[in-house]
C-alpha cells in the first residue's frame, strides 16, 4: 500500500511518469519500511524540490499513511539513474 501511495505521489510530480521506480526493501527493524525511489537524473530536481520541501512533503504523506495503518516508520531513499 505504502509503494503504490509513493509510486502514485511521484509519478504525478515528474515529467516522465515511464521512468520511475518505486521497491520496499526489508529492513533489519521489523518496525520499520525502507522505499526506494528510482527517477531520471533529469526529474530529480522536481521530486526533490527547492530544498528538499517537495522530498519532506512525500515522506510526511507516506509516513502519515503509515501511522494509519501498521504504525512502521518509513524512511524513503531518492536516487536517480
């Protein structure tokens, strides 16, 4: 739930919805989620923001989402390619 809410949040922002990659990876807490964000090295600017506002503003929905669910922190990581 959580990497579709990340997926759609990001697609939405970018200019290339095609290149975008969103993955959970497991985490050595069991209260915690780690989402990996994969974007081209040309919308790492827009999902990033002047900043980091637009980052911060993605990983409080996230996590805010989380909270109403399972309660597991989330941290999500940005990358591009």
């Amino acid at each position: 739930m959580l990497v579709e809410l990340t997926e759609y949040l990001v697609k939405n922002i970018v200019k290339n919805a095609d290149s975008v990659t969103v993955k959970e990876f497991p985490s050595e807490n069991d209260d915690e989620i780690i989402i990996e964000v994969l974007v081209s090295n040309d919308d790492m600017g827009r999902v990033i923001g002047k900043s980091g506002k637009i980052a911060n503003a993605l990983r409080t929905l996230v996590q805010a989402s989380s909270y109403l669910q399972d309660n597991k922190r989330v941290k999500i990581n940005i990358e591009s390619f």
